[in-house]
C-alpha cells in the first residue's frame, strides 16, 4: 500500500513518481480532473466541490490516498477502481492497482471518457466519506445514495451534454428513471447486486 499526495492542487511533487510508474501514472489522473482547468469547467458544480473538499481534507491532514497492490484483508473485488472508507479514524480514498492498469488501457482509446469516469469515481467516493454513518451503513443501501446522489447531480447533467461514460453510469441512470429515483430501487439493486455478492 502506497500513499499519494494530491499534488497537483497543493503545488507539492511527488518525489516518488521517478521510481513508481503508477503512482505517477495515478496522480496524472488526479490532474487530469482538476476543477480549476478551462477544459473542465463542463464539471457540474457538484462535482467540482467534491473534489476541492477531498484536497481540503488532505490539505488539513485528515485524508490519505491510497494504491492497493494487493486485496487481502480488504471487501473490494478485482473489478473495483476505487473505493473509501475510515481507517484508523482517518478518511481514506484507495485505489487498487490491477483495476488501475486496465483503467489506464482504456484511456488510451478515449481519454475524454476516462476523464469523467475517474472524476465520477472520485466524486462517488466523497460522497462515501462525508455520510457521517459511514462505518455503521447498510453497504447496500448505502451504495444505492450514492450512486442516486452523483447520478442526479452529476451522470444526469453530463448525459444531457453528450459527456462520454462508461456505459454502467448510463445503466444506473436508466434504473433511476424506472424507479423515478426513489429508494430503495430494486432495478438498482439489481444492477449492484452481482458486485455485492462478490464481496
């Protein structure tokens, strides 16, 4: 396990990337998505104040990033880019390594589209981290607000712009309508079951 500092926002370097490839390759994503460039100002602003407050909470000292390279003594699956969670009382933003190098494969064939998919992962996690019933959640349950709270806020207002995605933020977006974003949606959890399962 790795840690990562945030430094495209924080004006540090990453004094490790020269020797840890993916660690550089995990930052450039975290400047990829960047609030403050001109070619992101597309980011909902529910976005964009999802991201500055994940640098806030580092910036504070309240939040490490982590890159998994192995997934013993974890719930998360090979198919999981990332995922959040409170460690040791610390607000905590893991990414798995071999989801990560397949992740990056996929950018080279549209990087527009892996742009949003990482900032949408990214703004899924905070949400995560600022439920103050986070530990004690159902993960289920906790999954489906979530995922309806960035699909309305974010996934919706990207669809309607013709933003590229990956096709399970368009499948849950459909589920949502169906349900008419009420909770629980049982075509959600349908969606989000087999991963569940999984864990």
């Amino acid at each position: 396990m790795k840690g990562l500092l945030l430094a495209f926002l924080l004006g540090a370097s990453i004094q490790s990337q020269a020797v840890d490839p993916m660690l550089a390759s995990l930052d450039g994503l975290f400047q990829m998505v960047n609030p403050s460039l001109p070619q992101n100002a597309y980011f909902p602003k529910f976005a964009q104040e999802k991201i500055w407050w994940l640098v806030e909470q580092q910036k504070q000292g309240r939040l490490d990033v982590v890159l998994l390279n192995s997934l013993a003594n974890t719930n998360l699956t090979a198919d999981d880019l990332m995922s959040s969670a409170i460690v040791n009382g610390r607000l905590t933003l893991a990414v798995v390594q071999t989801r990560l190098t397949t992740f990056l494969a996929e950018g080279k064939v549209n990087q527009l589209q892996i742009k949003n998919d990482f900032m949408l992962g990214v703004v899924h996690e905070v949400v995560h981290l600022q439920n103050p019933k986070l530990a004690s959640s159902n993960h289920l349950a906790e999954e489906q607000r979530a995922w309806r709270e960035v699909n309305s806020n974010v996934v919706r207002k990207l669809r309607a712009s013709k933003q590229p995605m990956n096709k399970r933020f368009i499948a849950v977006d459909d589920a949502l309508k169906a349900c008419k974003d009420q909770l629980p949606c049982p075509s959600l959890a349908r969606i989000l079951l087999p991963s569940e399962i999984r864990r």
